[in-house]
C-alpha cells in the first residue's frame, strides 16, 4: 500500500536578502554546507539544518520512493502568510 506524505517541507535554493532590503537583521537565508546539505539561518543563528530533498525535487522524489510513499501534498508559505498547496504525483 503506498502512502502521501502530508508533511513535506520546500525551500527555495536562494532567496533575495531581505535583511538588507528590509534594514533587520533577523530574516532566514540558507547557508550552504556542502555534500547536499545546508543550513536554514535567522540572522547569524542557525535555525535547522536540511537536506538537498528540501530544494532539489528530484531529490525529494527519490525520498518518497525510498519510503514508499508514492505522492506528496507540499505546503508553501509566502511572506504574507497566505498558505498554497498542490499535489506531487510519483
């Protein structure tokens, strides 16, 4: 029996700096690490690290197959707070 994975997280590989166009310090940006990993800042802090499946979909689709979960119901938070979401199927 394949499963959906309702919980999936995705990050976009960059994204503008918006501590500099917004004058505060504390907005995420994404550090890379190296070896398909990175971490997720605010500010100087990390926050969480992460895998290359959080912003490489291939990545992500290899995941599910591995754990034999055959689709995906991502959720995208925009900076307004408006939340989307759309289906992956494998």
């Amino acid at each position: 029996m394949r499963t959906i994975d309702i919980h999936a997280h995705f990050f976009p590989e960059s994204w503008p700096d918006f501590a500099a166009r917004f004058g505060s310090p504390d907005w995420p940006w994404m550090k890379p690490l190296g070896d398909g990993e990175a971490m997720i800042m605010l500010g100087n802090r990390g926050f969480r690290r992460i895998n290359q499946a959080c912003w490489d979909p291939t990545a992500r689709l290899e995941d599910l197959e591995r754990q034999g979960a055959g689709n995906m119901q991502p959720r995208k938070w925009t900076l307004q707070g408006t939340l989307s979401g759309t289906v992956a199927r494998h």
